[in-house]
C-alpha cells in the first residue's frame, strides 16, 4: 500500500490513498461524518477500500479537520446549539456540495484520475453531500454509496433535544434535504449502496429503507450487524481502528464500487 497523499483542492483538504501502482485509475471521492470519523484522514483510515483498483479522495466537512477553528470542534459545536439547522447542517452540507466542481477540477489536476464519471460515498452528513451531489447536480457518476447517512434531514434534527422551531425557510431548507423525496432523480443518476447500521438511530434505519424501496432497482441495502452510528471510537479526528463491524462495510463498499467500476470498463 501506498502511503496517504495530503493537499488541498481549491481550499478544501483532502486525504488521498492511491491504487496499486500509484498511476492513473478512476476516482472515487467521499466525505466524513461529524461523529467519529469526523476528519477526512479518520475516514481515510476507517474505510480505506484498499484493494480497489481506484483513486479514494476523502474530502474534509466545514469546520471540521484541517478546517476546524483554533484545532477544535468548540467553534462547530457552538453553531449547532444555536441553531442545529440554519447555522451547522444545513450550511455544512450546502457548503460542502457547493465548493465541490471546484474541488473536483483541482484533484483532476493534481492526480491521475482522468475525467469520466466518479463515484461518490458518504458517512452521516457527509451522506447528505453524496445524495446531494445525485440529486441536485449534473457531475457524472458512475456509482454512489452511504453509510449510516443522513437521508432525511428531519431525522438528523429530531435527535437534538426539544422541538425545532420550524418557520418558512427553514421548513424550505429542511425539506430540500430529503433525498427520499428525491429518489426519482437520485435513481435517474446512478446505482446506490445504502449501508445502515443494525445499532443505528432507528430513525435512520427507517431512511435508509425508505430509500432504497423508492429507487427500486437502482439501490441494495446492506445491514451491518452490530454496527451503531459511528464508526471509530472518540474523538475521531486522528486516524484510528476502525470498529469491528466497520470491516463489514468496508468489504461491502469495495464489492460495490469494483463491480461498477467493471461496468465502466
């Protein structure tokens, strides 16, 4: 294996682990959670997806990794309790699809990953950016996945305490960021792995299989026994070991992704 590459592309940071041969092979870009693994180089080390013959280019969230301010997580947590919606995931995953073209074009000029169609994977919210980059852009893909994501972005809101108090843009914001209601698009773009955790937040079991009955055949689930919502233990910043369940899904997301790489041949 190929020691991590470490950059930035167009601002954003990016851990890069490269194929065997370190040459040139498709590309497949991801995106972290904001639970453990809440850096790009702690996902990186949690699903590396080693024995595919492609480019893995973990991208960093907003405020979080490189990005977080003084070296911590404070000034992110700060904005989710004063408004978990309008000033933390919302922003974050519209920031985080938004400054991707750029990011893209500059990976493209940094590394041998030639120009056809990626593939795409996130992790919780970093879910939200994958799904969000299916449905609301036109960058081809050959294939996408997501873990323990964030499907609904009411679900994510109803895990904090108290009741959100919805008006008329927030409700616009939350609701942009249901992908069920979007499978149509989503199931137009690409095939889609969705990997739900048995141990997950039930409301997110509950996502995950309502996407993948609306994209029908364009879509598998894949059940983790034994997995919960994170996928290394705390802080998840630095690298880590995975947890155990995690080589399930990390065998299952090589499979995936190495049989549509066939496809593109």
């Amino acid at each position: 294996m190929h020691p991590p590459i470490t950059g930035t592309a167009a601002g954003v940071p990016f851990t890069a682990l490269p194929p065997a041969g370190n040459g040139p092979a498709p590309l497949i870009v991801t995106w972290h959670m904001l639970d453990p693994p809440r850096s790009d180089a702690a996902f990186a080390a949690a699903l590396p997806m080693n024995d595919l013959p492609a480019w893995r280019v973990h991208l960093g969230m907003p405020m979080c990794g490189a990005r977080m301010v003084d070296g911590s997580m404070d000034a992110g947590w700060k904005l989710i309790q004063q408004d978990v919606l309008m000033s933390a995931m919302y922003p974050f995953v519209r920031q985080a699809t938004e400054e991707f073209p750029a990011a893209l074009a500059s990976i493209r000029a940094q590394l041998p990953v030639g120009d056809g169609p990626i593939g795409v994977l996130g992790g919780s919210l970093g879910g939200a950016v994958a799904l969000r980059i299916l449905a609301d852009t036109e960058i081809p893909v050959f294939a996408g996945a997501v873990v323990n994501a964030a499907v609904r972005m009411r679900s994510v809101i109803d895990l904090f305490p108290g009741d959100y108090p919805y008006d008329a843009e927030s409700e616009k914001a939350v609701d942009s960021l249901d992908f069920v209601a979007k499978a149509g698009v989503i199931a137009g773009r690409a095939p889609l792995l969705v990997v739900s955790g048995e141990l997950d937040h039930p409301a997110f079991r509950d996502d995950a299989v309502d996407l993948v009955d609306a994209l029908g055949d364009r879509s598998e689930l894949l059940s983790i026994p034994g997995l919960a919502h994170p996928l290394v233990e705390e802080p998840g910043i630095e690298p880590a070991p995975p947890l155990p369940p995690v080589r399930e899904v990390d065998a299952g997301l090589t499979a995936w992704f190495r049989r549509h790489l066939a496809k593109t041949g």
